[in-house]
C-alpha cells in the first residue's frame, strides 16, 4: 500500500489538503495517511500524530520565544515521518514550519518525493529563498500564476493550480431564517484563525460593534470562527450584551452567512479572497506588537498587506494597519462605504477584473492531486 504523509501546521492548511486528500480518495483507495493536521483531516479518518495547535505560532517575537520548543517539533515531525517511510511527503503552506521539516526529511530519505502547496510568498520578502528549495522539494503547487516565473527561473518543477477560495460554489438563494434569527442586514467580521491574532483584533471589533449599535440598529454582525476558537469570541460577545452579534463556525453556514451579507470586515489573509470571490464590499485590517511589525515592515518589499492591492499595486480594499486598525476607524471606513454604494460597486468591478486574470481553468483540488497521483505512479 502506498503512503503518504500529510504535514500542515494551522487551520488554513489543513483545510486546504483536505480538499485535495479528498479528490485523491476518489481515485485511490489504496493509499494509507498520516498527517500532522486538524479538524478537516480527521474528518477523512486521517490520524495526526499530534495536535496543530502545539505548532500554531505567529509573528517574529513568539517564534524567537518559543524556538527550542518548535525545533524539537521540528525534530519529532521529520523521526515521525521517517519512520512511517511514505512515497510522498505532502507539506502544506506555513513555511517556516513545513519546508524545515521536508528539508530534514530529504537530507535523510532522498527517496521521499517532497510535493509543497502554496508556494511561500518570495513575491513578498526574501526572494532567494527559491534557490535553496530546489535542493529539498520535488514539485511545488502554485495558487496564482504570475508566482511561475520565481520557481521557473530556478527550474524547479511547478504547477499552478490556482486558488481553491476562488472556485465557483453552488450558491442558491437559500432561506437564512432557519440559520439566524434576523431580518437586519449581515455584516460579516473576521477576527483570524489564531488565538494571538483574535486576542488583539477581537477587542477592537467588539469596540467596533457599539459604536455601530450606537448610531444603527439595521445590522446584525455575525463572527467567522474556527471550532477551536468559538467559545473565546462567545464568552466576549456574551460579556458585551449585545442582541444582533452571532458566532458561526460551521463552513457551510459561514458560507451561507457571508454569500449574503452587505459588508465584510476581515482580517489580512486568505479569507479575502473567499470574500472577493462573493462580491461582498469589505475592507482588510490587521494589527501585531510594535517590534513584530519594525521587522515586518523592514523586510517586506510590497506596499500592501491584501492580494487583490499588491497585484493593482493601488489600495482597491481599503486597509487599516497597525495604528490605522482600530474601532474609530473601522467604523469610519464601513460607514461611509456604506453611504456611498458607487463605491462599494467600483470595489467589487475591479476585484472581479483582478480575479478573472488569476483565477484557474479547473478544480485545485483535481490539478493538486493530479499532480500527487503522478508522484505514486513513478
């Protein structure tokens, strides 16, 4: 039986190799998993040899703190991997984490093909890392096309799959009665996948909500959580005593209650995309401690913190960052984008230009597992 080991470290991740694990059950069922993943891996019977919240860690300063803890993840992943021997070594995004471990693996067991999804972002900051990939990485599976040049420059074997959250989903006109128990307008809010990302942008969104509820009472705000953090942003919405703030951590649902809302507010990620692909006006924020953004802002070479900006290279979604992120002037921006409905529309006519340059012919998940499938056959 042929194996393969699936390694992500964040929720995001795990979610994407879902996706593809699941069209390569399709066509295989001779395949035996082991992963270091989440909720939607399990959800496929696929074992996880620890959970990924002891790797999920974000920024500068709590990766520096907490190093001698994630090189010994790091070591216990590559002597987990290397015992379970697979074919193929599937890593999905968060680099830092991911690359080092197939890296090690590599060095090991040359004979383990090494297939990386979504490539880390070179065009953002430290470009000459793709000279080193070549030595450890098999194939690497590209979300946007304009990323080929990096990878083929360097002759390393590349495929662009394009970007699952872009893909056309079903979206029928479904009765949200039987979901939320409200006839206001949906404003959809994004606090991040990450305990130390909600424990700064939740506050602010909390903050953001009164003042709303002080001038309006049309909106109803609905909070997109991951299992994991449900209960944090309830206990905090429960303690605000608000009547029109609900909390919503089943996918479809999400999908449903944000096909249909009037406005988003999210944080910087990929989950914008999902946003721009619905043509629901939003804008992008995002804050972190003070030296974690001097580092971030001395490295990275873009001007824009959001895809649909840094390929415009023109703020097309407004974004607060940093000082900018706070509850004034998230409310400021939503209400007069609000009040000015051309501008919502001009938003949305030139994300759907941007994504239809970037979107994929076909299916992710099928060109993903193509690709995987071909590494099993060799």
């Amino acid at each position: 039986m042929k194996k393969i080991f699936i390694l992500t470290c964040e929720p995001s991740g795990d979610k994407l190799a879902s996706t593809v694990i699941s069209k390569l059950k399709e066509n295989h069922s001779d395949i035996d998993y082991l992963s270091v993943g989440g909720i939607h891996l399990s959800n496929l019977g696929i074992k996880s040899i620890y959970d990924i919240k002891e790797i999920t860690y974000i920024g500068f300063t709590s990766v520096i703190f907490n190093l001698f803890k994630i090189k010994k993840k790091i070591d216990e992943t590559v002597n987990k991997i290397i015992e379970y021997n697979p074919e193929i070594l599937f890593s999905v995004d968060s680099p830092d984490f991911t690359l080092r471990v197939a890296e090690k693996v590599k060095k090991i067991n040359p004979n383990i093909k090494t297939i990386h999804y979504v490539a880390p972002q070179v065009w953002v900051w430290r470009e000459s890392r793709v000279k080193k990939f070549k030595k450890f990485l098999d194939h690497v599976l590209l979300l946007f096309n304009f990323e080929k040049k990096y990878f083929d420059k360097e002759n390393i074997n590349n495929t662009f799959v394009g970007h699952p959250l872009l893909e056309n989903k079903e979206n029928a006109k479904t009765d949200l009665s039987n979901l939320i128990n409200t006839d206001k307008k949906l404003i959809s809010l994004f606090a991040g996948s990450r305990s130390s990302e909600i424990k700064i942008l939740l506050p602010i969104l909390i903050d953001f909500i009164k003042l709303m509820n002080d001038k309006y009472d049309e909106y109803h705000f609905v909070f997109h959580s991951t299992d994991q953090n449900k209960n944090i942003i309830k206990e905090k919405v429960i303690n605000s005593n608000f009547k029109n703030v609900e909390v919503i951590s089943d996918e479809n649902i999400k999908y449903l209650i944000l096909s249909h809302s009037k406005f988003a507010v999210a944080k910087s990620g990929t989950v914008s995309l999902e946003i721009c692909n619905l043509k629901i006006p939003s804008i992008i924020i995002y804050k972190m401690n003070f030296l974690n953004y001097m580092i971030v802002k001395f490295l990275v070479k873009t001007k824009y913190a959001n895809i649909i900006n840094i390929i415009n290279q023109k703020e097309i979604i407004p974004e607060l960052i940093q000082n900018e992120c706070n509850a004034k002037e998230i409310f400021r921006s939503v209400v007069y984008l609000l009040k000015n409905p051309e501008l919502m529309n001009e938003q949305i006519n030139h994300i759907s230009n941007t994504l239809n340059n970037i979107r994929s012919k076909t299916s992710s998940a099928e060109e993903a597992s193509a690709i995987i499938s071909r590494y099993l056959s060799t």
